[in-house]
C-alpha cells in the first residue's frame, strides 16, 4: 500500500524545464534558427528513435555510445530500435532516403531536439539532453569547413557568450586515419601497463577512443601522443587542412590547433573542432567535424560532408556563468494603443490584421488614457507598440514604437506587418507567419 502512495519523481539525469528557464531556451532556439537560416540552411525534423543498425554503423560499434551508452529496446515485431543519441547518422539517413543527393549541392540542414545517451549524470550533461545541429552535404570544398565554424562562432557571439574558443584538428583522409590508428596503436602499446581498464580495451579494439579518455594517468599519455598524430597525416591532407586554416584566417575567426583532438564517433575524417570556452577548454560546449565516408558506408552515394552539434545545456549554463542578460521572456508581440472611437474602431481591424499574420496581439479597448495603455504593454513586455490616434485614422497610418529604446516611426498601413515582422526578426523574436 505505501508503495501504491510513493512520491514518483523524474528518473534519474532527466530533468523538466520549468517556466523561470524558459527565456534563456528561447533565447537559444530563436537565435539559433536566424543565424542558420541567414547562413542557407533548411531545418529538418528528425525521427525520435532510429534502427538500432544506424548507430552501430555510422558511430562506431566500440564507441562508448554504441558499446555503453544508448537506449535500446525492441518493438512488439522483434525490430531492434534506439532512442537517437545523436543527430548526424539520422540526417545522413534521412538525405540517402528521400534522394537529397538529386537536388542542388550544398544540402544544409539544420535541426534541434533532445538526444539520449545512458551517461553519467554531472553539470551540463543529462540521460536525456538537448542538442541543435547543422549538417553540410555534398561540397568536399575546405572553405566549406571554415564557413560553417565561422556559422557557429557567429551564433555564440549572438547570444553574447565571452571568451569562445574554436579548438581545431585532422585526422586527414581515410588512408591517413588508418596510419594513425596504427602508430597509436603502437605507441600505447609501450604504455598498456599504465592505462586504465577501459582505455586496455579501446587501445586493441579502436585506438582513437583512447584519446576521449578523462583518467588522469591516461590522460599524461596521451599528452605525449601528438606527434604521432601529427606525423600520420598524408601531403593531400595536410594541404587540405592547411586550406581550412587559411580560410579561417581570412575570415578573422581565431582557432587553436589541438593535435590530440578526436572527438567520440567513429565516422569523422579530416577537419575536427570543438568550441569552448576559455578557461574552460575540458568541457566542449559543441563540437564536428567532417564525415565524407558516411553516406556511403549508410548505403548511399558517396557524399563528402561535415556538421557540428551543439549542446543546449551547456550553453545555458555558461550564459548564466557569465552573467550574460537574456531578454524577458514578451507575453505578445505587439500592442496596439488607440485614442478615441474612430481609433478604437481602427485598432480592431488592426489586431485582425496583424493575427492573420501569426502575431500575438494585445490591447486594452476599455482604457483611455495613452499612459495607461503603454503601462500595460510594458507589464506584458511587448516589444512593440502600434498607436492609433485620429490623425493616424485620417491619414491611412500608425505610429510605430520600439519599446526598449522609445524609438517610434510614422509607417503606412499597408506596410506595417511586414515592418513588425522584421523589427521583430531583428531582436530575436521567431515568428512564423502565414502571409
């Protein structure tokens, strides 16, 4: 019977986001879909869970993912399925499938969602967590590595996070990759006695991985590895990578090089990064690279492509470790003030209007005074404010007011939606419109 009564609580790294964190999750998504969009990119929604063979193929079977981490289970037909723990094996699947390869290249797709892996839960890192992506495919051009880290960096910056650190490595083509792994391979062999258990393991089943490793003993091996990583990579992928830099350069994006940089999914070659923080660097806040090899080994054409996923998380938490102020959350989009009858009979068709156009409208018709009106637009944290007097009635506008700065603007009927729309697009507010 207590049983029956026990208090049933969010299992255990799952977490609800409660209304008081919401404005820095908006904050997040609402400028993470206008910088990709700016930048070309078209969103894409993904399945929940995917065929369990996706992951082993594309992450890599002896990953920490595949081999520890991911949520398995199997449907009422015997199909073994998992919940995605991470957005690029379903995004290739997605392009193989619908034949993305026809259109124009370039595909670029962005995408936002939760994720879940089986891991262990500490700050900034949930069993289920939310990640927003971007996936470039088909263009094997080095500048295209260097335009999307120069995306990201654009996007952290917007968001007004300091002290951003783009850390930045190659692993070189297929055939460099394979060299690598074999002088790793080799050099952890002197130092197999001194690894940990799982990092044994990783140094016979798949080198790389060892470099993920966090245990302090492993972690001054690997320090010592970097020149053979650096010495494994073939002249054509040098040349590439030194192209990739070049172009950063040119764009005025800081980056520092990090040999020792693998990241934990097995499908990766050639360009690797991650971004950080300053101070910080042990804990990435997003990291990508480039997957050229996956398409096809998922059974579609030979694809060169590269993608970066961010965590939401972890993004939130640095924002609030710095102090950084996040707009208040606005309970409408604009309010609309009128003074007099014919100006009230106005507004009504104005708030119409301006729904039609997918807009959270307010207004306050049984309120007289224009003060009162602006005091209640301000407790509703509205953007913006269309006024209406009989003057604005007579000559066919309306008074357009910025909230935050006072700025206001006499604008033509016909032309104020799509004015507010834009006005609204510049601060970060995401409105969908119908029009």
């Amino acid at each position: 019977m207590a049983e029956k009564h026990k208090k049933i609580q969010a299992p255990r790294g799952i977490k609800d986001v409660l209304p008081d964190e919401q404005r820095y999750w908006f904050w997040l998504e609402n400028n993470f879909y206008a910088v990709a969009e700016s930048a070309g990119f078209e969103r894409i929604i993904l399945p929940t869970f995917e065929a369990t063979e996706l992951f082993r193929r594309s992450v890599g079977e002896f990953t920490d993912i595949v081999s520890k981490e991911m949520y398995t289970f199997k449907d009422r037909s015997g199909n073994s399925l998992t919940l995605r723990p991470e957005g690029t094996a379903g995004a290739v699947r997605a392009y193989i499938e619908h034949g993305m390869h026809t259109l124009p290249q370039p595909v670029k797709l962005y995408y936002w969602g939760p994720m879940f892996r089986y891991d262990r839960p500490q700050a900034g890192r949930y069993r289920e967590f939310y990640q927003f992506g971007l996936e470039v495919l088909g263009d094997s051009d080095p500048i295209i590595d260097a335009l999307l880290i120069q995306t990201l960096v654009k996007y952290y910056k917007k968001l007004g996070l300091k002290d951003v650190v783009v850390r930045i490595n190659s692993l070189g083509s297929e055939r460099s990759k394979a060299r690598m792994v074999g002088a790793l391979s080799k050099f952890l062999a002197v130092y197999k006695k001194n690894l940990c258990a799982d990092c044994k393991t990783r140094s016979k089943k798949n080198p790389l991985r060892v470099l993920d490793c966090k245990v302090a003993r492993c972690q001054e091996i690997i320090g010592s590895a970097s020149g053979v990583m650096i010495d494994s990579l073939d002249e054509d992928s040098r040349k590439r990578f030194t192209k990739v830099l070049e172009a950063l350069d040119d764009m005025g994006v800081a980056y520092e090089l990090d040999p020792g940089l693998v990241r934990g999914l097995d499908y990766y070659t050639h360009t690797l990064f991650e971004i950080a923080i300053r101070g910080q660097e042990d804990l990435a806040i997003g990291g990508g690279g480039r997957y050229d090899n996956l398409a096809k080994q998922l059974g579609g054409p030979a694809t060169p492509s590269i993608g970066y996923a961010g965590g939401v998380e972890r993004t939130i938490d640095i924002l609030k470790q710095q102090a950084v102020e996040i707009p208040d959350l606005a309970k409408t989009d604009v309010f609309v003030v009128q003074l007099g009858d014919r100006a009230k009979a106005k507004a009504t068709g104005i708030v119409e209007k301006l729904e039609q156009n997918s807009l959270r409208v307010s207004t306050a018709l049984g309120r007289g005074s224009i003060q009162a009106q602006l005091r209640e637009a301000s407790r509703l944290r509205s953007p913006l404010v269309v006024i209406i007097g009989d003057q604005e009635v007579h000559d066919g506008n309306v008074i357009l007011r910025d909230m935050n700065d006072r700025s206001q603007e006499t604008v033509i009927d016909r032309n104020m939606a799509k004015l507010i729309l834009k006005k609204l697009e510049e601060k970060g507010i995401r409105v969908i419109s119908s029009s």
